[in-house]
C-alpha cells in the first residue's frame, strides 16, 4: 500500500520538479556553489539583507502579496 503524499507544493510545482532541484544542488561541487552564491549577490535588483528571524514571516507574506512577484 503506498503512503499519500502529504506534501503541498507551489502552483506548478510537484514532487518530480522538488527532486529535480534537489539532485541539481546536490550535484554541485563547491566551485559551482560559490559560483550560484556571487552570482545572487551580483544582481541589481535584488539586495540582501540581514533582518531579525522574527520578522521573516512578515517580510515572506509582504512579498507574497506583490503583484509582479
């Protein structure tokens, strides 16, 4: 008997596409991770920012409401 998945994945999203993405990070050698990382970093639209663990949630559900997300 097989278990049902209890997962819930975003709109498009299903278990194939999560392992997908799995197997690619997990196939990275460090290079290739610290290519990823800079490369995050490099971007002009994007800022990283370290904000209070508390104020995750919010700022996730601030984002979430952007239209052009």
């Amino acid at each position: 008997m097989e278990k049902a998945m209890s997962n819930r994945f975003p709109k498009g999203w299903d278990e194939e596409r999560v392992n997908q993405v799995i197997a690619h990070y997990e196939g990275q050698s460090e290079d290739e991770q610290f290519a990823d990382i800079e490369a995050a970093f490099e971007q002009e639209d994007m800022i990283m920012m370290a904000v209070p663990a508390s104020l995750a949630p919010e700022i996730r559900a601030l984002i979430a409401r952007r239209p052009d997300r």
